[in-house]
C-alpha cells in the first residue's frame, strides 16, 4: 500500500485499517479520535519528512522494521503499540505519548455492501522488537505502562533502545527489557519516574539522564558486565542497580527509596554530587555491595553501608554508549577517573561483614571530611587499613575494627579544628608503621586495642591521649612517640619494654600494667598523677557520645613483678 507525496486519508473520528503482505508507505493518515491500524508483511515506511498519522490510538505492526534509522516515522497520536522485527522502529512522536494496549476495529463492506469486523479487529500492546530489531521512539512526553505481557518494551536480542522524552516527563510503569542491547532514557528537561525494571544483559550498558530521577523502591536496572550510568541535574533516588561492571552517580542530591534492600551492586561505583547535597541520609544509609569506591558529596554529607569488602581508590573512567535516533551507538558518555572520599559535611563508612583499605590513587590522600566521620569494619576478622591520609576539618574521627588496624606510613590522620577528638578501637591491634602520624588540634585521642599497641607519632597539642592496649603498648620507633598535656596508660601486659622505653613529652602522665612492666622515657620534666580523657565517639548516624569514651586513672602502678 504506497501513499504518494501529497496524499492524504482521513476519517471523522472512524478507525482507519491498511493490511498488506508487502510494505506500506504512510503519507498522511488522519483519523481524528479514532484509532489506525497497519500492518506490512515487510516494513512501514514514512513517505515524506512531515506528520504522517494523526489519531487517538496508533497500531503498528511489521514483518520487518518501522521508519528507517535515517527517517523515522512522523506520528501524533495519544496511545501507542508497535512491534517489528529486526529492522527495528524508528517513531517521532510530535506531543507526548502512552504506550500500552490498545485496540482498532474496521467495517469491511463485502460485495452485498454488509459489514462485518470478523477480520477487522486488532488487540495489541507494548513496543516489541525481535532478532536484534532497535527501538526509538521520541516524544515530548512519555508514559510507558504494562499490558498483560507485563513488560512495557522488549528488544529481543540485541537491539539497542533510544526512548527520549525532549520537553516534559518520563514515567515507566512496565518493564523495559532490552535483551543484550544498550539503552539510553533521557528526559533532560522533566522528571525520569521509574516504577519498573530497565534491564539489559552481557555488555549492555545502560545510559540514563534527566532533570531529576525517581527510581521507586525495590525497581531495578541491571546488566551483565556492562557500565550503569544515572545523572540527573536535580535529585537522584535510587531503587536497585546491579552489574558486574561499573556504575556512575551523578546528582544534586542522592538517596536511598528504600531502606533496607541494596542500592548499588558493582565492581567499582563514582559518585559525584553536584548541587549542596549528599549520599544517603543518617536514618537512610544508602547500601552498597561494591569493591571500590571514590565518592565527591557536598554539605548534606556522606552514609554508605557497604556489605563486604571495600577499597578507597582512584577509579577507571566510567563511560555509557548513547543511542542515537539511528539506534546506533552515537556517542560515549565518559566520567572521568576519580579518587578518594570527599565531604563538606558528615562521612559516615560502615562496613557490615568486610574490611576496609583505603588508598591514595595518585597521591597519598584518601579521605577529607568537614563533619563528623565514621569508618567502622565489623565481622569477625575484619579490620581497617589506611595506606592514604585522613583529614578532618570540623569534626570528630572515630575508627571501629571488629579486627586490627593498621596506619601506615601514608596513613595519616589530622583534625585541624580545636579540642576536635581521634577514637579508635579495634578488637585487634592498632598499628602505626614508620612514618605513620596522628594529630589533632589540641582534642584528645583515644585508643583502644584488644591486643597491642604500636605508637609511631601521637600529637595532641594541650589535649589528652589515652592508651588501652590488653596485651603491650608498645614503641614503633626511636623517635618522641607521643606529645600531649595528659597521657594515661593502660596495659594488660607492658608499656615499653627494657631495650626500647616509649618516648613522651607530656605534662602529666598515668600509667597502668602488669608483669611486664612500664618502661617509659620523657624528654621534659612531668607530673604523676590524676588525669581524664574523653573522646567523642561518632555513631552510625554521625551523632556523638562519651558514654563508653571517658577515662580517669591516677599514679603509676604495675602487678605481678
């Protein structure tokens, strides 16, 4: 069926039915309220560049494809269904659009002028595509809802999906199911709500932009290996991605829908929030099951749980394949390698069942707060490794290790505001390597092992340091160890030992230990006595306590020789 340049077919508000064993080519169809069926053995072409189908509701259906990667079909209808094979559908929508099911009833006149709809009547919903077939559809504004299929868009194979919504919103309440192709979602200038699933596997990648994204709870985009990349210019909710390749968060603010279930399943994951927001909430944590991680958040702060092993480092770059209107890969959507934790405001790392490394990439920073700050390692045998610097501006530092904690040599860690405190406790030991150093801005500093405790360099200015260590505390070095005002001891074992004293320049020192004995060289005149230090302990909410931080010890005393 072959409509010439200048054609046209119209309807008051009656369906309009074209059935052909080869291919139709689509001049201008106007059915007013009324629906249009086609349907080509082959394919549906668009005959010239301007709208070609004007209806309420829209059916088409092709052997082969639907408009062509260089012409796409010119339609403006309110409800849309489509399938094709594998030269796939290219469709232009000139308003906004629902997709979903819908049905188109003709009266064919036999030769006694009788009607009958006996072959006339057509059901169908969703976009589909088989054997590789692309789907593109663009439209001002979309809705994609479910049929009975359950799925709003399958690309079987490995056809890619453009669906571009260029003025207004995106709502996906079905399924888009792209077989192994990549897909691209953008709705720059609305709001991209997803209540369904995006899925595609293997390689494909999944590239989605928009003003502001809401992925409902429990709702999904998953590939095989491919990357995942979400950016929105506004606020980012994100319901479940998963791969075994990367993801990338871009937003002025993200947060977790849920609560419980896990945010981000990746190899590697970058998070950069652009606006004055954050990542997860206090009571919120946003929950992520990834190997490495490198995060860039503003004042709202910082609260990741992470399921199990992590590492701080310098990222790869992270890059998307854009669709074009041709279904073709138009481009990559790069983000470029990052590194390290950054926070204007809270940082708060909880790790439920994993150890934590943090590295420097290419330097030897690894994480820089302005608030609070937390990193805590729980299950048994896990513990916290810094081989990068800690900096903190404006809030306490605590570290929590179901196991050891090593600092070292580049694992510094400074707090530059005043009476600001450092708190560690490992169920392990804590260990400073050579080099290693830890100060504060005349704030206390706690440390608390339930095995040893090697200093290396512990400065609190006019502020107090407390050691608890239940086997020996014990010196890293021939260098002054610890410089503080108060310093108090305790040892379930030894301080020092008899071939290496712990070296301090203190003004009042306690200390406290059993059979093997205190051993302890000050380079300046100092005070036995009675003395208190108090750390403030960071929770996982960033609020703070001295319930369990607080410690008042007099004199010197040794037991069992």
């Amino acid at each position: 069926i072959t409509a010439v340049d200048g054609n046209a077919v119209s309807t008051t508000d009656g369906d309009v039915w074209m059935e052909a064993s080869a291919n139709i080519t689509v001049e201008s169809i106007s059915a007013g309220t009324g629906g249009v069926y086609l349907k080509a053995g082959t394919d549906i072409l668009d005959g010239d560049g301007d709208n070609d189908i004007t209806a309420a509701d829209l059916i088409l259906e092709a052997g082969s494809g639907i408009g062509s990667s260089s012409d796409q079909l010119d339609i403006t209808v309110t409800n849309l269904t489509a399938t094709a094979d594998a030269d796939g559908m290219f469709i232009a929508e000139s308003d906004a659009v629902v997709i979903g099911s819908m049905s188109v009833t003709a009266n064919r006149v036999d030769t006694t002028a009788s009607t009958a709809t006996t072959d006339t009547a057509k059901t169908q919903e969703d976009l589909t595509t088989a054997n590789g077939g692309a789907v593109v559809l663009t439209a001002t504004g979309m809705t994609l809802g479910a049929g009975a299929a359950g799925n709003a868009l399958t690309a079987a194979g490995a056809g890619n999906v453009l669906l571009s919504a260029t003025a207004a919103d995106m709502d996906i309440n079905a399924n888009v199911d792209a077989g192994s192709g990549h897909i691209t979602l953008l709705a720059t200038s609305g709001t991209l709500t997803q209540d369904a699933d995006v899925i595609t596997t293997l390689t494909g990648t999944i590239d989605a932009e928009a003003s502001a994204i809401t992925m409902n709870d429990a709702k999904s985009a998953s590939t095989g290996s491919g990357n995942i990349r979400y950016k929105a210019t506004n606020a980012l909710t994100i319901g479940d991605i998963s791969t075994s390749g990367d993801v990338s968060l871009i937003a002025a603010d993200i947060s977790d829908s849920g609560t419980t279930d896990t945010d981000v399943s990746a190899d590697e994951l970058r998070i950069n929030v652009t606006g004055t927001g954050g990542v997860g909430t206090s009571s919120n944590h946003f929950e992520t099951t990834v190997a490495t991680l490198s995060a860039d958040v503003k004042t709202d702060g910082l609260f990741i749980t992470e399921a199990d092993n992590l590492t701080i480092d310098k990222l790869n770059a992270i890059a998307v394949n854009r669709i074009g209107t041709d279904g073709t890969v138009e481009s990559t959507q790069t983000d470029a390698a990052q590194e390290d934790l950054t926070s204007i405001g809270a940082l708060v790392l909880s790790l439920t069942s994993g150890s934590l490394t943090v590295n420097g990439g290419d330097d030897t920073a690894g994480i820089s707060s302005a608030g609070e700050t937390l990193l805590k390692a729980a299950g048994s045998g896990n513990g916290i490794i810094l081989d990068a610097s800690i900096a903190t501006s404006s809030g306490n530092l605590s570290l929590d290790a179901a196991d050891g904690i090593l600092l070292n040599a580049d694992g510094d860690i400074s707090l530059s505001t005043s009476a600001k405190t450092i708190d560690m406790k490992a169920g392990g030991d804590i260990t400073a390597a050579d080099g290693n150093a830890v100060s504060t801005t005349d704030g206390d500093v706690w440390m608390e092992a339930g095995a040893n405790v090697t200093v290396e360099s512990i400065s609190a200015g006019t502020g107090g340091v407390y050691l608890k260590a239940a086997t020996d505390i014990i010196d890293g070095d021939g260098d002054n160890d610890i410089t503080a005002a108060d310093l108090i001891l305790q040892a379930g074992s030894g301080i020092g030992s008899t071939s290496d004293q712990l070296d301090i320049t203190v003004t009042n020192l306690t200390a406290a230990a059993d059979s093997d004995g205190i051993f302890i060289a000050e380079s300046d005149g100092v005070v036995i006595g009675s003395m208190s230090v108090t750390a403030n302990r960071v929770d996982t909410t960033a609020s703070t306590a001295t319930t369990d931080t607080s410690k008042t010890q007099e004199d010197l005393t040794t037991a069992n020789d």
